[in-house]
C-alpha cells in the first residue's frame, strides 16, 4: 500500500529542485551542470526514501494488526463483535447497490423504479469497510498495473 499523501512525491521535488536551479542559476552551462548533479544526488537518495516509505507502511500494517487481535481478545462481547458486524452490513449494502445499479435500470421507466447506473467510486466507498476488515488496504497497486 502506498501512502496516499506522497504519491509522486519524489518526482516533483525533482523537478521543482530543477526548476529553483534554473531560475536561480544565470550561467545556462552551470545550471545544466548543477541540475545534472542534483539529479543525480537525488536519484542515489532514492532508495533510501523507498526503503523508508516501506518501513512506515509495514508499520502502519503492524499497527493495524494488532489492533485487531487486542479487539479479538476483549471480554466485552459488543466490542469484539462490532468490527465483523460492520464488514457484514457492508457487504450487503455493497450488494444492494450493485443489484438496484444491475436490474433497475433493465425495468420499465413506467414503474417508476429506475436508478442511476453503477458508478464504481459509490461502490469501493461501500464495500471499504469490508475490504479493510478482510486485509485489502488499498487499489493503488492494481492501478498501476501491478504491485511493487
């Protein structure tokens, strides 16, 4: 899972590295001079910032897990029960939704029972609580057309 709020982090601190280099630097030879070796600075420190980002997120998954098994082990049953019980009520209002976005639309406008049609966004937002309590953190690595 990729942090959401670093994104492309990296690539624009490069780039408005390069663009302050440019605007600062007079002499065109040494401003590709120095974007060249800011660049290159920047691509060593890379790896170090990767290798960080993966430890935060293997943090936050940690973290995540073992809030889950401190709830699994609480005598007081309501607490216990909640996280399951709201992964349930997700999945059937998950359902709901696609099955009103499925087969209203297929029904005569005379019945007065047309909905809009599937949009994909309402439905991740309803079935988020239930991917998150099943373990799925985040599509952002599907989306890029595999994990990393």
């Amino acid at each position: 899972m990729a942090i959401p709020i670093l994104g492309d982090l990296w690539g624009k601190i490069v780039d408005v590295g390069g663009d302050i280099i440019k605007q600062l630097v007079t002499d065109k030879d040494l401003a590709k001079q120095l974007d060249h070796e800011f660049r290159s600075q920047m691509s060593r420190e890379q790896s170090t910032f990767k290798q960080t980002e993966l430890e935060v997120e293997e943090r936050m998954f940690v973290a995540q897990q073992k809030t889950i098994i401190a709830e699994l082990h609480q005598h007081d049953l309501y607490t216990k029960r909640t996280r399951p019980k709201i992964a349930r009520q997700s999945w059937y209002i998950t359902a709901a939704y696609a099955v009103a976005g499925t087969f209203l639309p297929v029904l005569p406008v005379d019945w007065g029972l047309q909905a809009p049609a599937l949009q994909w966004e309402i439905f991740l937002v309803l079935a988020s609580p239930a991917l998150t309590y099943m373990g799925v953190r985040g599509f952002e690595k599907w989306k890029g057309g595999g994990s990393e």
